[in-house]
C-alpha cells in the first residue's frame, strides 16, 4: 500500500486512488478550493494587455483561490490534529 498525501489520497506510484478520509468539513473546503481554482484556470487564457475589468476579476479570482486554498489546509491539519 502506498502513502497517503495531504488530500487524503493513496500515492502509488504515478497513480493515485482517492479514499474518503476526510471529514465532511474538511471534504467541503477542499471542493471549495478546487472550484476556485477552475475559476482562476478560466482566466488563464487571456492574453495582455487586460483591460481595467480583466485584470480586476483576475485579482479576485487569485483572492479568492488563496482564502479557499488556506481554509482547506488549515481544516485539514485541525483535522489530523496539528493545530
């Protein structure tokens, strides 16, 4: 058996097989932050020069994916006990 990742996944090799070992909260604010991820990734094609909106919602949108990426990764070290 292989290594579980900080997502709660087995790590083999190159391949990974997802178990549910997070608790509902924890669960909830990793999918928050994978959505605001795919947000961010959308705007991803946009090529400068940005206009004044453009450059705004990118802003937001990387706000945005940081305030979800750190309430997922502090979820998930109260959940395993770490703060």
């Amino acid at each position: 058996m292989g290594e579980l990742d900080i997502w709660g996944d087995i790590v083999e090799g190159s391949k990974m097989k997802h178990i549910d070992v997070l608790q509902p909260d924890v669960h909830k604010k990793v999918c928050n932050f994978f959505k605001a991820l795919d947000n961010l990734n959308t705007i991803a094609g946009k090529t400068p020069p940005y206009d004044a909106i453009t450059e705004a919602g990118m802003v937001s949108l990387f706000e945005i994916c940081f305030e979800q990426a750190w309430k997922a990764m502090k979820e998930r070290l109260e959940f395993n006990g770490y703060v």
